[in-house]
C-alpha cells in the first residue's frame, strides 16, 4: 500500500526546517550579494516564507535567464534566492536526491 504525505506537510513545515534548508542552499554561495542581503534579515525572510508555504499563497517567482560563453555558450536559468530555499526544503521533505540513494 503507498504512502501517503497528507499531514506530514504541516509537520515538516517548520521555521527550524525552512532554516536548515536555507543553510544547506548558502552553502558555498555566501559572497553572492542575494544572499548577502538574506542573511541581513533572514529570520523576517524565513518567518515570511513560512507564513507563504502555510497559507498556500506563495508563488515562485520565476527565472533570469542569461548567458555564459566559456567554455562554451550556454543558457542558464537562475531562480531566486527565496526560491532556492523552498527547493532544499522539498528536497529535505522528500527525502529525494540524497547521496545515499540506489
């Protein structure tokens, strides 16, 4: 029988796990000026976000997209920070795309 995830949402859906995954997303971006200007005001950001994902209103806020050329030219599609976190979040929920995974 699958399992189901019906109130396991609002049971992961803490501000200590919004929080973890915001540390596991800086993780090795720390000088990039989004999440310089985050970390300012994290605590407000992340009570913010969990307010959002609570009340069902919040809405990704899409792509920039842009261009590198070395190596070689590619496109690449950056969503923002605030984003980013909802993504290591639902990784985290999930349990998906861990290195210990057959």
């Amino acid at each position: 029988m699958p399992k189901t995830i019906k109130n396991k949402y609002y049971e992961n859906l803490t501000f200590d796990k919004l929080m973890e995954a915001h540390k596991k997303a800086r993780k090795g971006k720390g000088y990039r000026k989004e999440v310089i200007m985050f970390n300012l005001k994290q605590e407000e950001y992340i009570m913010y976000l969990l307010e959002a994902l609570k009340n069902k209103t919040y809405k990704h806020g899409g792509y920039k997209v842009f261009y590198i050329t070395e190596p070689k030219l590619r496109k690449i599609e950056k969503s923002r920070y605030i984003d980013r976190i909802v993504h290591r979040w639902l990784v985290l929920f999930f349990g998906t795309g861990s290195k210990n995974s057959s």
